[in-house]
C-alpha cells in the first residue's frame, strides 16, 4: 500500500476536480469527472458518489481504479493507482469513513455512496515542460501558462 504524503494531500486539497477511471465487467474504460473528494489521512482517498452509477457498477465489477488530478496552473499533478470500494449510504461505515467527506456535499449533494480508494501506486504528473524546460522557475511557468489560457490570477 501506498501512502498519501503530505505533499499529495496539500494537492488534493487545492484541487478542484479530479477524474475516477474505471474498468468495466465488459472490459470497457470509464473515466469521469468527481468534484467533492478528500484525504482519509494517508491511508486512503474518498470520492462522494453523487451521479455515477457506472463508475459505480465497474467498482463492483473490478476494483482496480486510477484516479488523476492537476493544478492546470502550475501543471503539476498526482496519479493514483489502487482498489476502490464502494460505500452504501446507509452503511453505518459511510458516516465513519466519509464524515468529512458527506459534510462537503450535502445538503445540495447528496451522496449516494462513498468511494474508498487505497492507494497501491502513487505518480507525480508533470507537464512536458518540466522535462523540456528544466531551467524554467515556478513564476515563469505560471506566467506563460496563464498567459496561454488567457487568465489573470486573482488579486490577494
């Protein structure tokens, strides 16, 4: 098992998405998007099932998932490999486990489940930049990635 270091949860923390892939009975790949996720400490991730019941139904299925998320400012990210498992609602473990996690969602999102994934792998996402400009600073990456998606960042 792997865990989440304290730089992986800082991330996950200032993350706005990240996105679930998932394998189905078929063989068929499913990725979607989740936006009300959390760090169990460093033993797992939990992401709140708010409309997904394929994602769902392959955890079901196979438990073997990849959840990736990026900062697509600073293009860095994380990609975690592990097994998922799937919460009830109703399950008394829900609330134990996903306190933290249904108190971010509901009352305007209700969870249906909690998706527990313990992580197995866990990968730095880098964009290609990093590695074809290695002398580049944090600030003048920032600089031309906003300059690229034709944003400002936010007055403090």
């Amino acid at each position: 098992m792997a865990k989440l270091t304290e730089a992986v949860r800082a991330d996950i923390d200032a993350s706005v998405l990240c996105w679930l892939a998932t394998v189905g009975a078929d063989g068929t790949p499913n990725v979607s998007p989740k936006e009300i996720f959390c760090a169990e400490g460093e033993a797992a991730l939990l992401i709140a099932d708010i409309a997904s019941p394929v994602s769902v139904a392959n955890i079901r299925a196979n438990p073997s998932v990849c959840v990736s998320f990026v900062d697509v400012f600073r293009q860095l990210g994380w990609k975690i490999v592990g097994e998922a498992r799937v919460i009830a609602r109703d399950d008394p473990e829900a609330m134990r486990v996903g306190a933290a996690l249904i108190g971010m969602a509901e009352p305007d999102y209700p969870v249906r489940h909690v998706i527990r994934v313990t992580p197995t792998k866990i990968a730095r996402i880098r964009a290609p930049s990093y590695v074809l400009h290695p002398e580049m600073d944090e600030a003048e990456r920032l600089a031309r990635t906003y300059r690229a998606y034709g944003v400002r960042p936010a007055a403090r």
